[in-house]
C-alpha cells in the first residue's frame, strides 16, 4: 500500500524488501534516495539497517522508521541510531506521501 | 508363473502369510504415501489460490484507500467495488480473506482511508458473514464474528451481540464486553447492570484501556455499581473509580468500609488513600479497631493513613509496631515516618531488631 502512494504521488521508483535480509542485501548493492523501515522484521530489525546504513555503508541516506511500537525509549532509540524521521502506525497514508516530500524537498 | 507358483507351493503355512502380510503393509504404506501426497498437493493449491486472491484483492484495496474516497468521483469507486464483487462472487471463503485483509488495513491506518475500508465492508455488506458466524457451533466462529463487527463499527449488530456478554465461555464473554466499549454511542458499560460473570484481571486491563480512549466526560460514574451482587464488579467499578480519580464518588466508596468482602473492604480503603480523601482519615483509622484480626486490612489502612493520617493518628499506628506479621509491621514504621516521626523516635523505645532491620532498609538511600 505504502509503495502504491508512492508511485501514484509521483516519487519515482519503490523497491520493496521483504524482510531484513533482503532489505541488507538490496543496500549492499544499490542506493537509494530515501528508505521506509518498519522495526519488527525477520532477520534484522529496522534499527539494525538503520544503524548498518549509517556505520557501515556510512550512506546519509534520509531514513523513515514506521512502527506501531510508539514506545518513547522505540522512539528515541531510532533517532540515536540516525533515522530521521519517525511514524507511530496507525498512519495516514497521505501524511506519509507528505513526510516523504518533505524529506525529499520535492515539496 | 510356473516358477513362481512352484515356490509359493513349496512354502509353508506361516511363510505364506507372512508374505501376504508384507504385501498389504506394503501397498497400506504405499496408498498412504499417495494420500498424504495427494492432500499435501490440493493444500498447497489451495493456499496458492488463497494467495492469489489476497493479492487481487490487495491490489483493489489500495487503489481504493490511495485515491481516497471523498475525492474520486463515484463511477470510480462504484467500478473498483466491482471488481471487488467479481473477485468474491458469493464465496464466503473469497469474502472472509476480504474481510481479513480489510481489519489488517485498517489497524496500520488512520484517517480517511479508515472511511473507505468500512465504506467497502458495509457497502459489500461484508457484515452479513461476520453476523452469521454469531450463530455458528464453534465459539471461536463467534468470537471472530464478534470482533470483526467491533473492529468494522457495525452498531447494528449490537443487540446480537450483548446476549454473548453472560456466556458460558469466558473468551466469548470477554470478546462481547469489548465489543460493547467499542459500539455503544451512550454508555458502554450498561452490561454491567446484569452482568453475573468473572471480570477477570485481563477483562479489567482491556476495559480500562479502552475507556482511556473516552472522553473523559463521558465516562459513567462507577460508583452506580458499588451496590451490585457481582463481587468481581464492585471491585472493578472501585479500581475504576480509583484511576479516573471520581472524587464525586468518595461518598459511595466510605459506605463500602462495611462491605461482606475483605477484599471490597481493602480496595475501599487504599482508594480513599490514594484518592487524598484526608477528611475520611478517622473513618479509616477506626477499622483498625473493627479488624483488628485481620492483617490484610490492618496493612491496607495503616499505608492509607501514611498519606492522609496526621499526626493524631501516630499513637494508634505506632500500637501495630508488634503485630505477629511482618508487612504490618514494615508498613507500620513506614507510615510513621511518613506522618513525621524519625526513626529513633519510632524505637524510642523498641528493643526489637527486627525493627531495626526495617528502620535500615527504609532509610536506604539507594532504595529512595
């Protein structure tokens, strides 16, 4: 659904994993302009990518964590490890797009 | 053959059936390999199946709540529904992965796609399954009915659902009660009035969380079921009481002081403490007297007095410094301290090492 919006509000390409591992494998060999991230995932959790983004591909990609988990230590734990934004599920699919322009500057 | 039979004629008696035995294991284990194959295949054309339409359906779906309702014109929506319509036909198989997948949205999302997933669900009158699972054998049908009904708002479906309130089965009880938070628009908790089960400690976690959601004005006021022959619903109109603060309540909750239960009794009086009701001070201080042979109360009403006791009340207090169990004593000293006195006035003249001991770990300074 997520990867819908996207496409329809024009944001270009969305490559989709399906899980941690996929998503580390995907990394390794591409970059990307922007990255959406759930926290639960099989294999390697959103806060394990983002930190495996930022220390070990040192990329600065901007980087969305999306979580139903809106525990403050989940919050500021994603922040710590250098997400750049954080969305509480349930979400507005229309207040993603927005976040991803503004992210993005194609506002 | 004619080999063949002339071994099977020289063999013996028990030869023979041993031989034949071997063969029908053989062709039983045989036919059950081919079986087990032959489920195992139509399982996983079956799943494949289910697969495919989850993803038909998910696609529709998420044209559906990405193009947002409220700002496509309605031949839009009326040709996606459709296409909805012709996936499902009138397989209740088909429709329940619907719904399924509906509820799963709906939980990740806020706003106007809400609106159009329960748009879909009562257009389509998905709630004509779920309502008839409320009258299937299996309770775990009916409590799947019942949730989807709640989850998807159906208010309709109310008055099916409150008999379920007073069932036998306890999932199936807990299921409707919170239903009922969800769907009723006046008071939610009117099931209360007859209700005979157990509110059980997960009932009354879910319930108070739920009411958390309520505007707070519109919250009943618990104190209209202190008097109800339920004990499990005194207690939890009290610890509501209690959490949403409803000091207009204090009244009602001094009058249950004289409840039967020990356990109404004890919760009265830690609510009256914690709800800083320091004018019942005396009233509470008096119990000590009146359940003196019960240390659970004793315990409840000293820690109570600790916060809205004064100083009077330090010598009928300090007369529990003695008492056979231990947590009295513990939340005797502890209590004390708190209406004023030090630690070396408390033993003044207390031999006891025990008090001591107690003396020494309240005065921790790595525990404050």
């Amino acid at each position: 659904m997520i990867r819908f919006k996207l496409s329809k509000e024009n944001l270009g390409d969305v490559t989709k994993a399906l899980d941690g591992r996929e998503a580390k494998n995907l990394l390794k060999t591409e970059d990307f302009d922007l990255i959406i991230t759930d926290i639960h995932m099989p294999y390697h959790s959103g806060l394990e990518i983002t930190t495996f983004i930022r220390n070990e591909l040192k990329r600065s990609t901007p980087i969305i964590v999306l979580s139903a988990e809106g525990l403050e230590d989940t919050v500021l734990q994603a922040f710590e490890v250098g997400a750049n934004d954080f969305i509480t599920k349930p979400f507005s699919p229309a207040e993603l797009a927005v976040r991803v322009k503004r992210i993005l500057k194609k506002v | 053959m004619d080999f063949a039979s002339h071994v099977w004629e020289s063999l013996a008696s028990p030869e023979r059936i041993l031989i034949i035995l071997a063969f029908a294991l053989l062709t039983l284990g045989f036919g059950f390999i081919v079986v087990v194959f032959l489920l195992r295949s139509r399982q996983a054309r079956d799943d494949a199946r289910t697969m495919e339409t989850r993803s038909e359906i998910r696609k529709i779906l998420n044209t559906l709540l990405v193009d947002e309702v409220s700002h496509s014109p309605s031949s839009a929506i009326a040709f996606k529904l459709s296409l909805l319509r012709k996936i499902v036909r009138k397989s209740d198989f088909k429709k329940q992965i619907l719904i399924d997948q509906i509820i799963e949205l709906k939980k990740n999302l806020t706003g106007s796609s809400v609106a159009s997933l329960v748009m879909v669900f009562n257009v389509m009158k998905l709630y004509k399954l779920s309502l008839k699972k409320l009258g299937y054998t299996a309770w775990h049908d009916k409590a799947k009915g019942i949730r989807e009904l709640a989850e998807m708002q159906h208010r309709p479906g109310l008055p099916l659902i409150s008999p379920f309130v007073n069932s036998n089965n306890q999932i199936l009880r807990e299921e409707a009660i919170l239903a009922l938070l969800h769907l009723s628009e006046t008071n939610p908790l009117t099931f209360l009035d007859s209700y005979e089960g157990n509110i059980t400690l997960w009932m009354r976690l879910n319930l108070h969380r739920n009411l958390q959601k309520l505007d707070v004005r519109k919250l009943p006021n618990f104190s209209h079921w202190f008097g109800h022959k339920n004990e499990t619903v005194v207690l939890f109109s009290l610890s509501m009481a209690r959490a949403f603060r409803q000091l207009n309540a204090l009244p009602e909750i001094v009058k249950l002081l004289n409840h039967r239960s020990e356990r109404v009794v004890g919760l009265a009086v830690e609510t009256i403490g914690v709800l800083e009701a320091d004018e019942y001070a005396d009233t509470i201080a008096n119990l000590l007297v009146t359940h003196s042979n019960n240390p659970k109360i004793i315990t409840r009403v000293i820690q109570a007095l600790g916060g809205i006791g004064s100083s009077q009340h330090q010598d009928k207090i300090s007369g529990f410094l003695r008492h056979e169990s231990y947590n009295v004593r513990f939340e005797t000293m502890r209590s004390l301290q708190k209406l004023g006195l030090s630690f070396d006035e408390i033993l003044n003249d207390q031999e006891a090492n025990d008090l001591k001991q107690i003396a020494k770990h309240l005065s921790e300074p790595l525990l404050s």
